[in-house]
C-alpha cells in the first residue's frame, strides 16, 4: 500500500526520442514472459512496442542480458537510442522451458515474503501454511520485484494471514534449454502454428509494418542462425528486402585477426547482412554488437528524415567499451580496425567517444558491385524497393492503360526528384516498348525500368601534403627587408 506523492525516474538517453520507419528492427529471442499477467500470449507472436517500456511491459524486463536477450534491445532503445518502434518475437516458453523450484521456505514479515530464487512462474506457485494450501487472489498477491525474484504479499484475513514461515514448491523458468533450433523456429504444417523466424512472415500482414532490421542479439553468432536471418532478410513474404544485423562469435573470434576465418567459416557472406565484432560494454552490462548497432542504423535513419542514405560508421554507440562475451576487454586501434572492416564485418573505436566503425556488408570483400557492398548503398535499394511495393500496390489490377502507365511514371518520378540531391544523386523511371511484348500485356504483365543513385560513403579522404618551398623563403626574404 502506498500513500502520498512518488517520484519514478527513468534511464537517461543519450539521445532525444524518435520515430522511424526506414529501419524498423524485428528481434528474436527470449524474454522474462513469466513476469507479465499473460505468458501463453506473449509466446511466438510479434509484438509492436512504441517505446522501451511498452515493451518492458508486454514482455518482462530484467538486466540478465545473457538468459534474457530481447532485454538487450529494450536496454539499448531505453537508455542509449530512444528510437522505436520494435517488433519483438519471444521464444521462451514458461509452460515448456521450465524446472523445479529448489526453494521450500521463505519467511513472512510484515504480510510479505521474498522468493529468493529468479524466475518463478507464478501460476505454477504453490505456497502451504502448514496443511493449508494458499490460493492466489484470495489469500495472497504475487509481484516482481526489479531484480526478477518474486514478492509474496498475503491479505490480511486469508490463510496466510498468521504465518510465519510459508512452504513454496513450483517451477521457474529456464533460459537455459532454449536452443537455436527454437529461436529459427519452424512452420508446423498439421496446426499451421509458426514460431520463431518464421514469425518474421507476419509482421507486415499483421502489424502493417515492413522489418527493415533482422537481429536476433545472443544468438546470431550461431551459423545456422545467422544464415538464416540473412536469408528471411533477403526475401519477406515474397516482395521485402531488409538486413540482417549479425554477430560474430566471440568465443572463436578472440582477437581481431581471426575475423576473416570465422565470419567465412560462419558463412556470412551475404548482400543482405551486416556482421559485427566483438560486444559492447556499458558499465557491467555486456551487450551484443548487434542489439547496439541495430539501435544506432535505426536511429540514423530516423535522424535523416527517415531515409537510410546515411551510413551509420563513425557515429557514436555511447558504450563504455568494447569485449568479448567472457566480458576480455578489447581495443582496437584505427589500423587494427580497418584491417577488421576489410574482412567484410563492423567494428567499433574509440575516437573521442566510441564509434560504430564500418561501411562493409557481408558480401564484401567476395563481392564488387557498389550496390551490393556498402550498407548504405544496399540499404537504400531495399527501402526504395519496399516504399515503391506499398506506394503502387494500389494500383494492381487497374486496367493497364497509358492511364496507368503514365500515373506510375509521374508519380514515381516525382516522388524521386524530392529526394534529390541530398538523399541520393538522382533517380528515374521509364516504361519501354522492349520490356513490354505483346505476349506480356496479354498475360497482365507490365514492366518499368527504373535507375536510382544513392551515394556511397566517404570511405576515405586523402590530402596530399607538400613542403612549400617557394613560400618559405618569401616569408624569409620579406621578413628580412
């Protein structure tokens, strides 16, 4: 019971919030859902959060970023980039990934009684005054305390009203036997129930947003995760593009130069991924690059008018360091850093304040296509591919006419030409006879051409410095007169 006037004070951000829908991040893994009213409904479905504590409220909230590594990007988006919305696909299940509780007693005072042990599942709680079983609701309310271990609080006139000790037997949750198997899920063709990344399928049809980031922080270090987040990245529900944000295994990855083989040996290769090397540090807290990074491209674009056309490489994370997952501290240098971004994988250094260091996609440097290798460059095909999917889709089967082909070509180059020439160097469409045969146009089929120029990053500036002799021995020669 509370009585009078209470301040809550909420993590400082180091940036303003924003809203953004270029890049929104759709992130796998699990989350304290047996801390939330509901568990059962917050088990392999996307949810859309508005803010971090929106989240925090669906899903649970704790700072154990290891067993809870959804918790990773509420953390990120609450308290270095306030930047949203999430889409968030937990798969911990309370009623499957579970174990016994090893606590029997805890003592009562004052009506109330802590669980020392984390994770109890509430209603799998059983609390015994003696030969007298509790019943939630009637003789006791449960909640979560910040740290994740439950409080009991008996009602004065229930069976536990007296106690001074009260036996607990139940289960808590365990983090520990999910597996990458649950976190790319499956599609279950007798139930037609999805888990996991195929989650990812439903989020446009179902929440009416288009995934612009694929992360899954805790777990995309795993191959066969990561692989298979670049794949769903590379094709959403048959007409989307994203990136996948991946990490790379740090266990394996212990010192900068064995980047290569291991991102090679990981096979993350692809256009559409992003790998990243080592993890983050904020104080105690260890996080994944990619729960960070995500948050920084995101809260890039939001800054940019919502457009992907800036790079998010040397921006600050506002990290305290960077490590491995054992928490080994690592420090790059510039050097040391681009010899990591020649391999293809994001980095981050210290130049006045820790910065997300990288321009490279995976398929560098096996690939050479501008398109393909600078994450900017790919990022703003996937965008303009996506918006032009949703601006036109409107306009599917409308008789094809010079009507219609001449609203898609004004349209489109209209709304190109506002982006020009600050977003990128220009763009155009154009609807061709060639492209266009009879055969096609009896069978519905109409083709445009369109040609885009997003800017590749300043990668390098050189000046050429030269000792001016002729100006010397002027400054000489006046100075002596």
């Amino acid at each position: 019971m509370k009585h009078g006037v209470y301040i809550e004070e909420q993590g400082t951000a180091l940036t303003a919030p924003i809203t953004g829908n270029a890049s929104i991040q759709v992130v796998i893994g699990t989350a304290p859902v047996h801390m939330v009213a509901d568990p059962a409904a917050a088990v392999n479905v996307p949810i859309l959060a508005n803010s971090a504590a929106e989240a925090m409220a669906a899903l649970g909230y704790v700072d154990d970023f290891e067993n809870y590594t959804l918790c990773q990007t509420m953390y990120v988006t609450n308290n270095l980039f306030q930047v949203s919305p999430v889409v968030y696909i937990n798969v911990l299940d309370p009623s499957k990934h579970n174990k016994e509780m090893t606590t029997e007693s805890v003592t009562v005072e004052k009506l109330q009684a802590k669980i020392p042990e984390k994770g109890v599942i509430p209603s799998m709680l059983v609390l015994e005054n003696g030969d007298q079983t509790l019943t939630a609701g009637t003789d006791y309310t449960t909640e979560f305390d910040t740290d994740g271990t439950l409080l009991i609080n008996l009602i004065s006139g229930g069976k536990g009203q007296n106690a001074q000790t009260l036996s607990v037997s139940g289960k808590v949750v365990d983090p520990s036997v999910v597996t990458k198997t649950d976190i790319i899920g499956s599609y279950n063709v007798a139930s037609g129930k999805e888990t996991g990344m195929e989650l990812i399928r439903q989020v446009y049809p179902k929440l009416g947003v288009v995934p612009g980031l694929l992360l899954a922080p805790g777990w995309s270090q795993e191959p066969e995760v990561g692989i298979a987040l670049a794949a769903k990245a590379a094709n959403i529900n048959g007409v989307f593009k994203a990136m996948a944000v991946l990490d790379l295994d740090t266990a394996t990855a212990t010192k900068y130069t064995d980047c290569k083989e291991v991102k090679e040996g990981s096979g993350f290769t692809s256009e559409f991924c992003y790998p990243t090397w080592p993890c983050y540090k904020v104080g105690d807290y260890i996080l994944a690059g990619s729960a960070v990074n995500a948050a920084r491209i995101a809260y890039t674009d939001a800054e940019n008018d919502d457009v992907p056309s800036v790079s998010p490489s040397n921006k600050l994370l506002g990290v305290t360091g960077t490590c491995l997952a054992d928490g080994t501290e690592v420090n790059l240098d510039q050097d040391q850093a681009n010899v990591v971004n020649s391999y293809g994988v994001a980095t981050a250094i210290n130049m006045n304040g820790w910065k997300l260091w990288g321009n490279y996609t995976g398929a560098y440097p096996s690939s050479a296509d501008p398109k393909d290798i600078w994450l900017p460059v790919r990022r703003m095909f996937n965008w303009h591919g996506n918006t032009f999917i949703q601006a036109y889709f409107d306009k599917v089967d409308d008789p094809m006419n010079q009507v219609l082909i001449e609203s898609v070509v004004d349209s489109e180059n209209i709304r190109c030409a506002a982006y020009a020439p600050d977003k990128w160097a220009g763009a155009s469409i154009q609807y061709l006879k060639s492209d266009n045969p009879d055969t096609d146009i009896l069978a519905g089929k109409m083709t445009f051409r369109q040609s885009i120029a997003p800017y590749t990053p300043a990668q390098e500036i050189n000046n050429i410095l030269s000792y001016d002799t002729a100006l010397l021995s002027s400054t000489l020669i006046g100075g002596g007169e």
